[in-house]
C-alpha cells in the first residue's frame, strides 16, 4: 500500500492549517512528521489517513486518488492502525475487549479469530497479565501499549501514530518505544508525529519537518539530526532538546 500527499492542502474557516504538501509515505520505514507545534503534523496525519479531506490538492493511495466518498474514506481507514495521544481506548472495556471489539465489529472476524488475535497482540506486548483490567486500572504505557496492540490488530501495513508518548513520563515512553520499534522490526510502516527526538534519531527513516504550514524539507532521517538542514529545523531541535 502506498499512501501520497500531492499538493495538499487544508483549511480551517479561513486559516490554513497546512499548504502545498507533497510527499510519498515510505513503504516498510518510519516516516517522521517533526517541527514546531501549530506546524500541521496532526492535520497532514488526518488526511494521509482519510479522516478529513483536503480543499487543495490531493491524496493518493496506490497511485489512485483517494475518493471523499465517505464509504471510499471508511474502507481507506480500515486498511490502517491508529494510535493517537491519549489512546482512546474505550473506558468501559477491558483491554482484552479493547481489541476484540473493532475486530469483530469493524473487520469482520469472528468471536474466536478476534480473541485469538488478542491474546497473540497480548503477548507480544507483555500485556496478558493485564487483559482483564480496565484503562483506569492501567498505567499511561500499558494503555498506550494497548492502543498499539488494538490498532496492530487487523495487521495494517501502516500505522498512523499522532503523538503516542506525549502524555507519558520517561519511563513509560520507553515501554511505547520498545513497542514501537516491534512494530517496525515487522515491516511495518509507522507514519509519526511526535516531539520526542531521541526516539525519532533512534528510529531512523525519512524525516518531514513541517512548519507554518508547509513542508520544508524532507530526507533522511540521520541527515536531519547529524546537520540540521534549516534554520527552523536547526531552532526547533536546540529548543527540543532544551526542554
Ligand atoms: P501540529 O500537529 O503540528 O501541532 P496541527 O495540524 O494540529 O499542528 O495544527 C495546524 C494549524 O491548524 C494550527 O494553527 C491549528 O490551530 C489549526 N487547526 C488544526 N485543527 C483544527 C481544527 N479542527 N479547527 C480549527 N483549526 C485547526
């Protein structure tokens, strides 16, 4: 699956959020959306992952550009994982029933396949002990960590994550990291917002540094850490790694 921005652009009343962005989600490597806040991370991650639509331009998927129909956009979404800051688990479920409800509700397995997939996610996770508790009865990085299972659980080849650790002390961050890099280390292709640079020089892949708006530069990675290549990008990473 190949996901593309093709001079994108989005507004909101009268401000645009994001502007003329064009760029191709790397198949089976990390793709990193950094820069300062307001930039438009969170809003490019919306419409790479069919959830709004763009005014200007387009989004391309395998090459075809991707219908606002809201039946093309939900079949678009299904195909992908989500993670987003806070997790967004469903408080009333358990973390096992977490993951088993989307798959039997939204991907169609049956009860048995679903809770099968679940106790496999679990595990992987090192999250069985916890399958019976609650989010509430959970620390932040085992929630986030459920999210992960939760949205590796139909085997998206994509993962769009906007923020996963934000919300996490150190500690915690780690467990997600740690979990994060599973996840890549299966071929899968993590598409991340997220301030949190050491992880994101750790991981490697294609760096997008957004800011006011646009797409200011994109490459690798380990050339955005070793030589900031802007002075906003040079401004964010001191400001970063002040905090
Ligand atoms: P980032 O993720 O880099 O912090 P966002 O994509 O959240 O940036 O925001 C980009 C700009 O778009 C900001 O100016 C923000 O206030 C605006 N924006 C984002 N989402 C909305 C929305 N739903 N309604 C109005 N303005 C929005």
């Amino acid at each position: 699956m190949q996901i593309e921005s093709r001079h994108a652009g989005r507004c909101y009343g009268d401000r645009w959020a994001i502007r003329d962005i064009s760029l191709v989600v790397p198949a089976r490597e990390p793709l990193l959306l950094l820069g300062p806040s307001g930039g438009g991370k969170s809003t490019l991650l919306r419409l790479l992952a069919g959830l709004e639509i763009p005014q200007e331009g387009q989004i391309l998927v395998d090459g075809k550009p991707l219908s606002p129909n809201e039946s093309d956009l939900r079949i678009h979404r299904r195909r992908l994982g989500f993670v987003f800051q806070d997790g967004n688990l469903f408080p009333h479920l358990n973390a096992q029933e977490n993951i088993t409800l989307p798959l039997i509700r939204a991907h169609g397995f049956s009860r048995a396949d679903a809770l099968a997939r679940a106790h496999t996610l679990l595990e992987r996770f090192q999250l069985l002990t916890h399958s019976r508790n609650r989010p509430a009865e959970l620390s932040g990085g085992q929630r986030q960590r459920i999210a992960l299972a939760r949205a590796m659980g139909h085997d998206p080849e994509i993962l769009i994550l906007d923020e996963p650790t934000s919300a996490l002390d150190p500690e915690m961050t780690g467990e997600v990291i740690d979990a994060l890099e599973t996840i890549r280390n299966e071929g899968k292709t993590l598409v991340l917002a997220t301030h949190a640079t050491g992880f994101a020089r750790h991981l490697g892949g294609q760096v997008a540094f957004l800011q006011d708006h646009r797409l200011t530069w994109t490459g690798p990675t380990q050339k955005f850490f070793e030589a900031p290549p802007t002075e906003g990008a040079r401004a964010y990473l001191s400001r970063i790694q002040r905090e």
